[in-house]
C-alpha cells in the first residue's frame, strides 16, 4: 500500500446469495448490443485497465469475458449474486450497491474508505 492510498470496505448483511442472474446478463446484452472489443475498450475503467495489463504483455480477462457475454457466445456462469455484482461492477454496469439490493432488498449494506497515511 502506498501513502495516500485507501482501500474500500463493503459490509453486508441479510443478502441472498443463491440462484442465478438472468437479470444482470439481459441488461449486458442489452447495453453493450453490438459492441465491439475496441467499442468496450473506449469505457474508461476497461481502458485503464487494459493498459496496464498490457504492460504486463497480458489481457484484461473482464474485457474478454464481458465480450463472449455481450456477443452470445457464453452465457453469464451461474456462480451467484454477489460475483454477478462485482462482475457488473467492474465491467461498468452498476454499482455493486444497485445490483445487489436488485435481488435482497433487505440487505444492508456499509461502506467504508480507509485512508493510508
């Protein structure tokens, strides 16, 4: 960690966690319709993101994963809901807040920002 830097914390309680997320992957497909790789490369988190993976002569795995979903190749994997929200979140869909009060209204949820001195 270097100073200056914070990390963020998410608490959460009363969520359901099971069954999958039709919902999320529709609103993928419904956002991103006919985008190319270089069309999601052009949202700014994937771009940074892709730079830096670059660097490291890699591939951002986000970028690829959220290609095959958006395309029809892949569906989204049934994993659960709070994956799908940290999914959806870093592929700039929603806030992972949205998302996970989409299926546990009642969940509570707490953030936290931890500055490092």
């Amino acid at each position: 960690m270097h100073a200056g830097g914070s990390v963020g914390l998410l608490e959460l309680s009363g969520v359901v966690n099971q069954g999958p997320s039709p919902e999320l992957e529709a609103r993928m497909r419904a956002r991103f319709a006919g985008a190319s790789r270089t069309d999601l490369l052009e949202l700014p988190v994937m771009a940074a993101y892709a730079a830096y993976y670059n660097q490291q002569k890699k591939t951002y795995h986000v970028l690829l994963q959220l290609q095959s979903i958006v395309s029809g190749s892949r569906d989204l994997p049934t994993v659960s809901p709070l994956v799908d929200a940290n999914f959806a979140a870093e592929a700039q869909l929603t806030a992972i807040e949205e998302y996970i009060r989409l299926f546990s209204g009642d969940a509570v949820i707490e953030q936290r920002r931890i500055l490092v001195a």
